[in-house]
C-alpha cells in the first residue's frame, strides 16, 4: 500500500490530481516514467502491484503467498525510494 501512497504524494507534489487509481498510474506513467525519471523496470512493477491490489480488492479468494510479498518487497522499496529522492528535488 505504501507504494500506492508514495505516486499519489509524489502527483500532489507536483500539482496533479486525479480521481481514481487508474488515473493516477496514467498520470504516474505519462509524467515520469516516459521522460525516465522512474525507470521501466520500476514502472513494471507498480503496474504489477497494481493489477495485485486490483484482485485482492475485488477477487474474493485471493491472496497473497509468502514467497510473492518476498519477491515484490524490495523492488517496492526501490520504488519508494525512488520516488522519495523526486519529491526532495
């Protein structure tokens, strides 16, 4: 979730608003993925836990299984990072 908080500050912090999650990963990709300020590979995995937070929000039997909160945590902490150094600038 913390990801998802950290595109939303980051969008604030530059003066965009959006409605909804959707909008806010378009925005997200239009404003600083395309021009490389957060990297594909990052952006790849946003769009990842996206789809993830999509199904457990509106799938009733999923879940997440230890072993993909362990793959999906340190690259959501370089993505978190990433974004924290953009708003500081």
């Amino acid at each position: 979730m913390l990801v998802f908080y950290a595109v939303g500050a980051l969008l604030i912090k530059n003066g965009i608003k959006t409605a909804s999650h959707s909008g806010a990963r378009q925005k997200f990709g239009q404003l600083f993925v395309v021009n490389g300020k957060i990297s594909r590979e990052l952006a790849k995995h946003y769009t990842e836990l996206f789809e993830k937070r999509n199904k457990g929000d509106y799938n009733d039997f999923f879940d997440f299984d230890k072993e993909t909160v362990l793959r999906l945590l340190p690259p959501s902490q370089e993505l978190i990072n990433r974004i924290e150094e953009l708003i500081e600038e």
